[in-house]
C-alpha cells in the first residue's frame, strides 16, 4: 500500500488533490481512497488531506499515520505543524517552493532521504503561469508523480480532465504537465551526476 498525507491550507485544493490522486489510480486500475481531515473549516486554515493506493481493497478507514510521501501544499507550515510526523525513513517529500531545503530551514531532516526523494517545486508560480490563480494542487500532482513513480502523468491528467473541464481542465492539466517535467528533469540531471 502506498500513502501519501498532504497539507496546506483551506482553499489551496488540498482536499480536491487528494481525490484525484485516488481517481488517478483507478484510472490505472488500481483501489483507492482519499479522505479529509480539518480543524476549522476555513479559508486559510490548516488542512490535511489522505490517500491510500493498493493493488488489492483497503479496508483501513483511520488517518495515515506513517506515510509513503508528504506534500506540502504551504511552505509557511513547515515549522508551525509537525509536517514530516511518521514520515518512513525511505519516503518522498514535495514541498510548493522555489525555495531548496537548506533555504527552508529543513535541510538537516531531509539530508537523510534517499536521494532523489525530496523535491522542492515552485507549484504556485506554475499555478498561475498556467490557470492564473494561485491553486498549486494539480501542478503538486504532476511533481507527485515524477518523484514516486507510483502513477503515469496521463492518470493524473485523465483525472483532472474527469474532474474539471474547459479553461480550468486545460490549465490545471498543463500545470501537472510542468511540474511532471521539471521534476523529471530534475531527477536525469541528478542521476547524470552521480554516474559522472
């Protein structure tokens, strides 16, 4: 079983991400679910969001509590909540930054990843390049993807084309499309280098 916890705040898509992260993995034939969890109910505030893919029926129902991956939807979060609680010592964390991990103050904890499982990306700036509002959630997807490998980034375009339509499809796929692209890029480079 695969599990990712996202985090953000409310009205960044942090719920909708989770959803279609599990339409994504149906799409490739896969069970899934996702879940949301809040404090209050408000623009703004912390959310927490919950997916779970495996190959067979899931049939836990509480929150993940020791995930496969994190995603930060709110670098401003990273040292007011516990982000990285549970957090498997061999998981993936995508933080919404142009920011690196030193810059963000949490190098010393992500150091001890493997490499190529940690991966800052500016999703809000590619948010509004390609949808123009700040919506980081599909783009964060498309990163998802590219770091794990767990889903094809046609999945994950499939479910925002399943979810949105029009303008807002096209954007937010586009979005997810970037993010895929840079992080794959990202991770060439990397591996180039170290067989260099």
């Amino acid at each position: 079983m695969f599990q990712v916890r996202i985090h953000g705040r409310g009205g960044q898509g942090v719920v909708t991400s989770a959803e279609l992260l599990s339409v994504a993995a149906f799409a490739e034939g896969r069970n899934a679910q996702a879940f949301p969890s809040f404090g209050s109910e408000r623009m703004g505030a912390p959310v927490i969001a919950y997916c779970r893919i495996d190959d067979k029926e899931i049939r836990l129902r509480e929150p993940v509590a020791v995930p496969d991956a994190v995603v930060i939807a709110d670098p401003t979060l990273l040292h007011q909540v516990d982000l990285f609680n549970g957090l498997k010592p061999d998981g993936y964390i995508v933080v919404n930054s142009s920011r690196t991990p030193e810059q963000l103050g949490i190098a010393e904890f992500t150091n001890a990843f493997p490499a190529g499982h940690v991966c800052c990306v500016p999703a809000t700036e590619i948010a509004l390049e390609h949808i123009g509002k700040p919506l980081p959630n599909a783009a964060l997807l498309g990163a998802l993807a590219a770091l794990t490998g767990r889903l094809r980034i046609e999945s994950v375009v499939a479910a925002i084309e399943d979810r949105f339509s029009g303008k807002v499809a096209a954007g937010n796929a586009a979005a997810a499309r970037a993010c895929f692209a840079a992080v794959s890029s990202t991770a060439t480079s990397e591996k180039t280098a170290s067989l260099a």
